[in-house]
C-alpha cells in the first residue's frame, strides 16, 4: 500500500494542473502498446500517422524512453498550473541539460537494440533529436484533439472544486477513483507499494488527463508528489455508450444540440469548455444556452474571469426523466 500522509499545511497548498507532455507520453505508450487501449476508433484514427512518425522521425528514441510505468522527467516536466502548454513543456525539454537527460536515459534503462535508436540516445545533440520528435508527435497526434481534451480536464477541475467547497478535501481525494481512501489524516492506494510518503507542507499535485488508465503517482524530483487521474468525461468523449445517458426524449422536447448541452452540463461549464468539448461552434453554443437559460433549465455565476453554467432543479428533474 502506498500513504500520503497529509498535513493542514499541505491541503493549503494542494493545487490542480494540467500536463501537455505526460499526456502525450500516455499517449504514446498507448498507441506502442504498452499504455491503456485507446478506443478503437481513436487508434485506428492515429496508427498510420503514428507508424509514419516511426519511419520517417526520430519517435523510437521517444519509445525507447518509455515504459508502461514511467518515462525519464524530462520528456515530461511538472507542470506550473491549469494553464500549462506543449509550448510551455516543450520550452523546458529543449533546455535540459545534456548531462542531465543522460542520466535519466542511463537510469530508465532502455533497451535499445536498434543501431540507429542507440545512435540517437548517445548523441551530443540528443536532448534536441528527441525534443523535435516529440514535437512532431504532438502536432500530427494530439494538437488537433488537444482543445477538446484540455476542455474536458478543465471541466474536471471545476467540478473539483465544487466538490471540495461543498463537501470538502476527503471527499473530493476519494472521489478520484475507488481504490482511493482518506484514512487517519492520510491518502491510501491500496494497489500501490511504497509504504509512507510525507508531503512536508508542499502539498500533492493532482492532474486529470483522458489518457491515464485508473490512477497513476509521481514520487521523484523534480516533480512534486502527484496523483494523475482519469478525467471525468473521458467516457463520452471515448464513446463508451454505457456510461452516456440516452437524451432520445430530450432530444425530442428541445433539439438535439440543446439535450447534448444539458446533457453535458453534469459541472459547471463555460461556453467555450463546451464549444471544445462537444466541437460546436461558440457562437451557436451561447446562443443555446441563453434559449435554456430563458426556460429556466440553466443559471449562470462569474468565476474569476468565466461565467459558468449550470443546471436548475428543473434542468436536472427533465434530465434524471430522459434517462
């Protein structure tokens, strides 16, 4: 078993972020197949880009790195916060110190058999080969879904948040995943080892991301200590129809569009986070929201800089009929 032990101290200073590169390395080991299935429509979608990337760039050094567990910290540094970027990320690679980036090649110890692989992780311009793989990766792999991802994880968030100011941090930690429970001032995951860690006032990072298979933990530095977990959402965004509510009689009451808005509004969500999420336009979004607005079905708040939606009691008693 694996326990944080947790102090007032670290739950002032726990924070959320989002993580560009661990997505795309999640991502990567997944269409390697050595990560958690993609759905096949998604894996079908990306292999030939993928299998092109292999041939024709330098991604197998990537590979290499990888394993279904861990990758070095430099392919993937911690993330600042919410409004992290693969240009942030990618930044931070590229000026990773050759020496540096050796020793994490040296400690993951790839097996890399192939000649030109090898070549690549003993280069003295390695840290750069790699880095522009990684890029390319990102661009022909995730950037175009990357919006509709990031939407569904800052959707998570606030959710998030909203559990911890109505129900507070114990709740909200054990909400991340069953096999998470707040115990005796401590956060236990019975399926890991690792006995004891100490937070020591710097609080845990926690990141969503679609691509994480249940719960997975980050212990070394320079990475603070981190639960990443699966997003809420990530089901309809895969398609996983069993987990989807079936909005056919809704659907029928007020439109396709707004029963797909109602649907999605389970958090609280700004117009653009449901524009990526569900890929509408923005402008048509807010024009749907404002007509169930009118019908009393949603309200909305300020939140920092976004005005959040929700719905009413009478938006969620017409979608609990729907079901």
């Amino acid at each position: 078993m694996l326990r944080f032990e947790v102090s007032v101290e670290d739950l002032l200073r726990s924070r959320f972020a989002l993580s560009p590169a661990l997505d795309l390395c999640l991502l990567l080991r997944s269409l390697a197949g050595q990560g958690r299935l993609l759905p096949r429509a998604w894996a079908t979608r990306l292999a030939p880009a993928f299998e092109r990337l292999r041939r024709e760039t330098e991604l197998d050094a990537v590979l290499a790195l990888q394993t279904p567990q861990r990758g070095p910290n430099f392919v993937a540094p911690p993330p600042r916060g919410l409004t992290q970027t693969w240009a942030d990320d990618l930044a931070v690679i590229r000026a990773t110190p050759l020496e540096a980036a050796r020793h994490e090649i040296a400690a993951t110890g790839p097996s890399a058999r192939d000649p030109r692989v090898r070549a690549v992780l003993d280069s003295t311009d390695a840290v750069s080969r790699i880095a522009e793989a990684m890029d390319e990766a990102w661009q022909e792999l995730l950037a175009m879904d990357w919006p509709q991802l990031r939407a569904v994880c800052e959707r998570d968030v606030v959710h998030r948040v909203g559990v911890i100011g109505q129900h507070g941090w114990a709740t909200t930690i054990e909400s991340l995943h069953p096999g998470i429970a707040w115990r005796d001032g401590g956060i236990e995951l019975a399926s890991f080892r690792g006995g004891t860690v100490r937070l020591a006032g710097d609080g845990l990072l926690l990141i969503p991301s679609v691509f994480v298979g249940h719960i997975a933990t980050h212990l070394e530095d320079p990475w603070p200590k981190t639960l990443v977990y699966r997003a809420r959402g990530t089901a309809a965004l895969w398609g996983e129809q069993a987990t989807v509510p079936q909005p056919d009689a809704l659907t029928a009451l007020v439109g396709r569009a707004r029963a797909r808005l109602l649907l999605a509004l389970d958090a609280p969500a700004s117009t653009s986070h449901l524009a990526r999420s569900l890929a509408m336009a923005p402008g048509a979004v807010g024009d749907h929201l404002a007509i169930l607005r009118g019908a009393g079905l949603l309200v909305r708040a300020r939140s920092g800089r976004s005005v959040l939606y929700r719905r009413t009691p009478l938006g969620e008693a017409l979608v609990a009929g729907s079901g």
